[in-house]
C-alpha cells in the first residue's frame, strides 16, 4: 500500500465513523458535501479522526473549504500536512 493509499484509506474510515455508515464505492473524486452529505457540523470530527490517524496537525488558518470538496483535495491537504510535519515544504 502507498502513503496516498494509506491517507485515502484513512479519510474512508474516518468518513464512516463520521456518518455512521458504511462508505462503498469512495473514489478520490468522491465528493464530500455532494455524494456522501458531509456536513459543516461533522467537519470538526472528521478532521479530529484524520489527525489521529495519520499523525498531522490541522491548522485552521490554512484549512480552506476547498481542500474539503472531493476525497482527492482532502488528500492532497492531508500529504502537505504529512511534508509540513517532516519539515519538508
């Protein structure tokens, strides 16, 4: 498994506890707030979750609503985090 399928995989579990539901079917263009009706109240969490996972911390200040539209712009902020905490920019 590669460290984007790590992240990717991360984002689905902690999308699945955050709805309390099953995901199937999530692809990297899986968008959060159109197909699986994430909401502005379950952000917090699903960020919360990620950042235990994968050992980064989310700065609110750089955190943008796009980085939220599709699986694969959460993941990407996730892997600049992941750089950031490695001291790589």
């Amino acid at each position: 498994m590669t460290a984007r399928d790590e992240v990717v995989s991360a984002i689905g579990d902690a999308l699945g506890d955050v709805l309390e539901r099953e995901i199937t079917g999530l692809t990297e263009d899986t968008r959060l707030f159109d197909d699986l009706r994430l909401d502005s109240s379950k952000v917090l969490e699903l960020l919360m979750l990620v950042e235990m996972a994968v050992g980064i911390t989310v700065d609110p200040d750089d955190l943008d609503i796009d980085h939220l539209r599709t699986v694969r712009s959460f993941a990407d902020y996730v892997e600049s985090r992941q750089a950031i905490g490695e001291g790589v920019s």
